[in-house]
C-alpha cells in the first residue's frame, strides 16, 4: 500500500476487518508512525487504516487521500 507522502509524518490508527472502527484499545494514546513495524504489517496484509485527529480519526480511503494530502498542507492542520 502506497501511503502518500504528504501524510507521512502522521500518527496512523489500524482499522478493523468491517473498515469502521480501530482495533486496539486505547488507539488514542498509540503512536504508529510510517516506520512502526505494526503499522507496516498491517497496511502489508492489505488491512484499512486511519489518521489520528487528536482523540478522533479519519479513515483513509480513495478521494480521502486527496483531502488530506491538501489539509496537511494547510496552516491550520498540523503534523505532531
């Protein structure tokens, strides 16, 4: 899975098989960055995954990418 290179410096969330909700307790306080080799594993076995929003996410799918690569442009949407 290619992961576009804007988003990259974001904290990724792991989505479930049913691609709505995350998998791990207390995904909130997880830091999966690009390199973390759950996260790796995860996105290798074809599995969703989302962008951590401070205590929220977002899931990443088709035109969401778009959106997120534009934001994380922005000055108000920021990498931690």
């Amino acid at each position: 899975m290619d992961i576009p290179k804007r988003l990259q410096g974001l904290n990724f969330v792991l989505i479930g098989g049913d691609g709505k909700q995350p998998i791990e307790k207390q995904w909130q306080k997880k830091i999966h960055k690009l390199d973390c080799p759950i996260f790796q594993k995860h996105i290798s076995e074809g599995k969703n995954y989302g962008v951590q929003m401070n205590n929220s996410f977002i899931e990443v799918e088709g035109e969401l990418i778009t959106l997120l690569e534009t934001l994380a442009g922005e000055t108000y949407f920021t990498c931690p």
